[in-house]
C-alpha cells in the first residue's frame, strides 16, 4: 500500500461497529455484544488457513474483460452475498456462501447456490429480492505472484441480480452435480434444514482486474463467452 499513487488521495477510514453477528459452529447465530468483543484477548492457538486454490485455467489477459469475468466466476468456490437486512433494520448485510457455476470442464456463468431458508441471508431475500455476490481472484492461487486484494490486478468481480429457486429438471440436476463434485460436504448437511439449490440471474456486472477503473459489462456479452482455455462456457 506504501507505493500506492499519491494523486489517488488515499485515507485511512476504520468501521465504527454497532452490530456484531456470528457463525461458528451449528446450532444458529450469535449476536456478540460490542463490549465483549473489544475486551477479547485474540487467540494465539489457531493456524490460519490458506482457503484458495489452484485454478484449471490461466487467467485471460487484462484486456479480456468478459473473458476475465467468466474465468473468476467458475475459478471461484465461494463469495460474499449482500442483502438488504431485515434483521438489521434495511442495512447492508454481507456473507459468505458457497457456490459453483458448473462442473470443472463447463462454465455456465450462472452462481449456483445450495441454501437453507434458515439463513439470515435467504430470510433477507425473501422480503428485498436483489443481492450483490461478490468474487475475488484472493480467493484462487494463482501461479503469478500474490496481490493484495485491493489492487487494481487481483480481480474483483461483482454480480448484482435476483435471487430464484431452480425448478427445470435438467438444470436442478446440473446445478447439484456441480455444487457437490465443487463442495462434497453438501451432500452430508442435514436434511430437516431443507437445503435446496437457488441460482443469481444476473442484471448486472461490474469488473476490476487492472488499472483505470472498473469496467460494466452487459450479462448478454457475458453470457456469450465460448471458451476460456479448455473451459466449455454454455
């Protein structure tokens, strides 16, 4: 960050937390009292672990934009959701979900998600439709050198639209085959929760993965992408 460009104006901004809600381990939520938080003592037991992973194909070049979009969208393995909050009273709620676009040979574009109604962030959907997934390139180990997921290089790749079950039977099918050969521990949560497969249709698309600003993409050019690598795009 240290040899960011000074024209840019950068600052320093902190969040001044008000809620703090929690997942960590079954049986539900937690809301975390604020003054319980800040008096915590960080653990010095636990290991990080690196949670990306090697991807099938090379990252397109720079220039590639919609090809760039499609390649992060079926490199990734998980995101981060936005809802209007109704538990938070119509504030920005972010979490993190699982997905798959397809299976390892085929790309459809399309998020797929295997959720519960349980969710904090289904319940959201449920009365404010429109939700914002966002992927990160962090996520995926690229062979290039690492880089902070802030800079302009590491993808970023946020893709705003509506939330809806998936009924075809084909497509149910397809998506499930995907979700489980990508997330294999799918097929073991307990089905008293009514897990079931949703998908993000897609109305808008906004990209960043090199210097100048980011780049808004029409699903329909997205959607159009063939091929990346031995990738079959659908």
């Amino acid at each position: 960050m240290k040899s960011w460009p000074a024209d840019h104006h950068w600052l320093v901004f902190k969040l001044q937390i008000q809620r703090i809600w929690l997942i960590d381990y079954f049986g539900g939520a937690a809301d975390v009292p604020i003054a319980n938080y800040t008096a915590a003592k960080p653990t010095r037991e636990l290991v990080p672990i690196n949670a990306s992973h090697t991807p099938s194909t090379s990252k397109p070049l720079f220039l590639r934009k919609i090809a760039t979009a499609r390649w992060l969208a079926h490199q990734s393995r998980w995101g981060s959701i936005a809802t209007t909050s109704v538990h938070l009273n119509g504030t920005a709620f972010g979490n993190a979900i699982s997905m798959a676009d397809g299976t390892r040979d085929k790309s459809t574009g399309i998020p797929y998600f295997y959720v519960s109604d349980l969710d904090t962030s289904m319940q959201d959907l449920r009365r404010y439709p429109e939700c914002t997934l966002t992927l990160s390139e962090a996520a995926v180990d690229c062979a290039q050198r690492k880089l902070d997921p802030e800079d302009p290089r590491c993808v970023r790749l946020s893709l705003t639209g509506t939330m809806a079950n998936v009924t075809d039977a084909d497509e149910l099918k397809f998506a499930k085959q995907a979700l489980f050969a990508t997330h294999p521990v799918m097929q073991d949560w307990p089905a008293s929760h009514d897990f079931h497969v949703t998908k993000l249709e897609i109305t808008h698309i906004w990209l960043i993965d090199f210097f100048g600003g980011a780049t808004n993409i029409a699903p329909k050019d997205y959607f159009a992408v063939k091929s990346v690598g031995n990738i079959a795009y659908v």
